[in-house]
C-alpha cells in the first residue's frame, strides 16, 4: 500500500500540447504555459510524482486517518 505513483507517460503533439496518460488512458492535457512549465520540470527530476501531482492522482496522506472516523466505520 502507498509507495510512489507508477503507470504515468507522457507525450509531446506536434501543436506543443502534453498528454498525460495512467495506464494507457488519457489523464489530462497540459496547453501552453502549462505545458511549457511542465517540459521544464519534467526533465530535473521524478517525472512519475510530477505527473501524478498535476493530473491529481497522489495520495493526500489522510487515508488512514478517514478510514478510522466513526462516519466511514462499517459495522
């Protein structure tokens, strides 16, 4: 359970667009500046954490601590 995100790629279109894909299905689309900054940082350093960061798929680290509150008990 946990560790680091995994199953991310990216690719470069021709129109200087980003797709970002988890799995093989497409997760978002980065234009622009956006897509601009993301190239920048991609290349300096953990591109699977960066990927997940900005499509929004990473752990929060509050999982453990929802599943104990007596709302999300299940009897």
């Amino acid at each position: 359970m946990g560790g680091s995100p995994d199953g991310f790629a990216y690719a470069v279109r021709r129109n200087g667009s980003v797709v970002i894909t988890h799995h093989g299905r497409p997760a978002t689309t980065l234009r622009g500046a956006a897509a601009a900054r993301f190239l920048a940082e991609v290349e300096q350093g953990d591109q699977q954490g960066l990927m997940a960061r900005v499509t929004g798929n990473y752990r929060r680290g509050n999982e453990r601590v929802a599943r104990h509150h007596p709302r999300n008990r299940h009897r």
